[in-house]
C-alpha cells in the first residue's frame, strides 16, 4: 500500500508533467516561427483541455481521498462495533476474552463477575425500553467505578464483568465502589436495583475458561446466599453448581423417562370433613436417588426453563385425572383441581393454548380448574396480566398461594382476577396457642381473621393452609373458614387414594 508521502509526491508529479506539457506546447509554437490558423486553434484548444484534464485529475485525486477516508472510517466503525456492546458501549464477550487470555499470558489476573437482581422483573413490569435504560446507567455506573483499574464488559443481558489485571488493585475496595454506585438510583427513571458478584484470581498461564468459571461460581453462591451480596471464589466452591447443573441434565432425562408423578393433596370442608377439591403437587421418583423433595429439583427447573414442560405435564395429567373421577363418581365428586403455577410458565408464549389444549384433551371443565399462583409470579409485568386475564375469560379459577406475605397483597386484589385466597401457613401455626377470646389470641389471629373478612367482602374463597392438628381447624372454624388443607387433614397422596376417599364420600351421601 503506497504511503501517504509518496501518494502525494505522485500527485505533485502529475502536476508537473501537465503544467510542463502547456509549457512545451506553447513555447514550440513560439520558437518554430509562425503557424497557420488551423495549427494555431489546435495549439490554442489543447492548452485549456489540458488544463481541464489537470482539473479533473485533481477533483478525483480529492474525491478517492475523500472514500477512502470513509473506508477508514467504515473499517475503524466495524472494528468497534465487533469489540464493543451496542447498547452500552462498553467491552463485549469478544474483546473481554481477547483481553483476559493477553493478561493471563503476562501474569495473574483477576474477573469480577456482576448480575443485576431482579433484572426481569424490571423489564417486565415496565417494559424492555425501560430496562435498557436501566442497564445503559448500570454500565456507565460500573466504568466509572473501575476506572483505570481494569476493563468493564458487558457480557450478555444483565451480566457483566470487569478483568482486572494489575495485582496492585485493591479488589475489595473496588467492589465497594461498585456496590456504592449500583445501590443508588439509576437511569433517568430513578430506579432502586442492587448487584450480586462473584470474583476469582488465577496465575499466569491459567485457562481463560477456568477462571471465567470459578468467577462464576462464585457469583451463583452470591445469588444463593442473598440479593446485593458478593463472594470470593475458594477451591470446593464448584460444587454445588456443578451438582446443580447435573441435576438438571438429570432432571431433563427423567422427563424423558417418564419419572415424575403427580399427587394430589386433598382439599376438606372443615365444617362436613369432606374432600371437596385436590391440589396437584409433583414428584420425581428418580431411578438410582429415590424420591427427590420437589425443594431440590424445583429450583433447578426454574433455571433451567426445565419448569415450562414440567408445568404442562402436571396440567395435563391433572386434567385427565379429575375427569377421570368425575366420569366415575358424578359431576358433583369434585368442585377444584389444579396445579401450581411458576412465573416462568406464565411467561411462556403457549402457556395458554396449553390450559386450552388440556381441558379439551380431558373433557374436564373449565370452571373446575384452579391455577395457584404466589403473589410474587402475579407480579410480573404486563405479559403476565394479559395472560391471566385470557385465562379468567377461558372460565379458569385462580388462586393466590401463600396469601399475606407479599408487600402488595391487597391491592393485588383490585387488579388480578382471584377466585381464591389461600392463607399461608405461617398465620395457621400457633393460632391455638393462646386461650381463646383473649388479646394474645386476638393478636395471634389478627391476619387470619382480616383475610376471611376481606373475602368475604370480595366473594372470593379462603382456604387456610398447613393445618397440622384438629385444636387449629377449631380456632379457624371459629373464625369463620370453611375450607381448609394440611397434613392434619389429608396428605399428598396417589389417585388411587383420592379415588377411594371419593368412593367412601359416595357411600355416606348413598346411605
């Protein structure tokens, strides 16, 4: 490629020789004695022509400078558009390893791994604009706090990273100058948001990949422990996430397989002991572990998006089975069946052709399902409310689990289409402690006694769950809840089983 010096020296060339050819034309048309006319136009003509052709020569000479300073231009755009984040600016993946893998070769080196909590639920609850505007803030928050001490990148969706490579960075006064900047409000929206990071160190010549995976695990046991915490990575500390993720290898296996099985926690009329209507609850029976507490698989599922198949193989058995019992026992056998609802599923594209799908495939009723929801899935974003507004109009029940102990219990209420409430265990357990009609029980029986009424008063029905003895079911009697779940009342338990508590309900009623 010809230099810039040289280009220009060929230019100036080219002047030259141009003006040197006018030169020559006319000085032989002077010294060679007169010319005739012709000869004189002809020297007269190839003069300015020659100046034209100098001119045009110069327009184009400006006019190649002109793209391939745009080429430049373009090149040096592509370069930084292949290294950077289109939203944020900042580093991407690319550039980010590019970097790690330069400083390992050179010495140690370390990767701050940083997750926004709760991300999702600002991007559902107040759109996708919003959120970016959110993570644009975080980023700029995040280069101002690193500085000239390293290299912030932001690696995919909330998560970022920062590679520090100069062992003279004090890393825990840098994490604390992330967390200072991260805890304030952020973006123009002024938006509260908090981090977890996970941090790790590695000598010289360690894989890139090893220390971005230790510097990840020690970032999901920053999200285990607690939203706003950070950790430093130690030998051992991998393994629970690598027993997370073989667990979740497995549990796709068993899906597979054909390894979960659904029970059915009874739901009684604590006023008749009747079984009015069932809670289908999921459990894996896994080849070589044995039965394993939904607590253990159930987590990994929602991680994984394992919970979206999961989810609608328990809807549909469900289904299938509460019309099985109906066909068997009457239309009258049952009033509720229904699975539990993650937030996840409610986020699913399909989740509501799948409710759809179900009922039609079973032949069970509409208005007999019950989809229990936590308050915290309710909340969720627009998406969400339009996907349990569809399925109220579909003549689907929902109910709201665990009721009492969200921030927002009451004014969910106004907004979401509940059929149900189910008050949570903790304001069952000790309510029969205290002598009845006196301020302790009062006090003890406070919430339970505001959720019936409240109920009451929006025609909505209150279960009471975790009733564990009959002194609990007689205080909740007294307070007015007629329906009631808890292993006092009936545990979790096969169909079989439900099927021959039915059969027994059917021979009473007969007699």
């Amino acid at each position: 490629m010809i230099d810039h010096r040289r280009r220009w020296l060929l230019v100036l060339l080219d002047r030259l020789i141009v003006f040197g050819g006018c030169v020559t034309l006319l000085w032989g048309a002077a010294v060679f004695g007169p010319m005739t006319w012709p000869g004189r136009v002809v020297v007269l003509l190839a003069v300015p022509v020659t100046l034209l052709a100098s001119l045009r020569q110069v327009l184009g000479h400006r006019e190649n400078q002109r793209l391939l300073r745009a080429q430049r231009e373009a090149q040096r755009r592509l370069g930084y558009d292949a290294t950077h984040d289109s939203l944020t600016g900042l580093a991407n993946r690319a550039l980010f390893r590019d970097r790690l893998g330069a400083a390992l070769e050179a010495g140690p080196a370390t990767v701050v791994m940083v997750d926004l909590d709760d991300f999702t639920a600002v991007n559902d609850s107040l759109g996708h604009t919003i959120g970016d505007d959110l993570l644009v803030a975080a980023a700029e928050g995040l280069d101002e706090a690193v500085g000239g001490d390293g290299l912030a990148a932001r690696l995919g969706g909330d998560e970022f990273a920062i590679l520090v490579a100069d062992p003279a960075v004090d890393t825990d006064e840098l994490i604390g100058r992330i967390g200072a900047v991260l805890d304030g409000p952020l973006s123009e929206h002024r938006l509260l948001v908090h981090a977890s990071a996970g941090l790790a160190t590695a000598p010289a010549g360690t894989p890139l990949d090893h220390l971005m995976r230790d510097a990840d695990t020690a970032l999901f046991a920053a999200k285990q422990r607690g939203k706003d915490n950070w950790v430093r990575f130690a030998p051992g500390m991998e393994r629970p996430a690598v027993a997370d993720a073989q667990l979740g290898a497995e549990l796709r296996g068993g899906l597979e397989a054909g390894d979960f099985r659904v029970v059915y926690q009874p739901l009684v009329d604590l006023h008749h002991n009747r079984v009015i209507g069932v809670e289908a609850l999921v459990r894996w029976h896994h080849p070589a572990r044995g039965v394993i507490a939904p607590a253990e698989f159930i987590p990994v599922a929602e991680r994984t998006g394992l919970i979206v198949p999961l989810g609608r193989f328990v809807l549909r058995e469900t289904c299938r089975q509460a019309a099985a019992w109906l066909a068997e026992f009457g239309p009258g056998a049952l009033r509720k069946a229904g699975p539990n609802v993650s937030a996840r599923q409610l986020h699913d594209p399909d989740f509501v052709d799948d409710v759809r799908a179900a009922l039609a495939d079973s032949g069970m009723p509409g208005s007999l399902l019950v989809l229990e929801l936590t308050e915290s899935a309710v909340l969720r974003g627009q998406q969400v409310s339009r996907t349990l507004h569809e399925l109220h109009k579909m003549g689907v029940r929902l109910a709201l689990d665990d009721f009492g102990t969200g921030e927002s219990s009451l004014s969910l209420l106004r907004a979401f289409p509940a059929s149900i409430v189910k008050l949570d265990k903790s304001f069952v357990d000790g309510i029969e402690l205290d002598d009845p009609d006196t301020p302790e029980a009062a006090a003890r029986q406070a919430v339970a006694r505001a959720v019936i009424q409240m109920a009451g008063a929006l025609e909505l029905d209150a279960v009471a769950e975790g009733i564990e003895n009959e002194e609990q079911a007689e205080r909740l009697r007294a307070l007015g809840y007629s329906l009631g779940q808890g292993f006092h009342l009936a545990r979790p338990m096969p169909a079989e089983e439900v099927a021959r508590l039915l059969a027994a309900q059917r021979a009473v009623s007969a007699a």
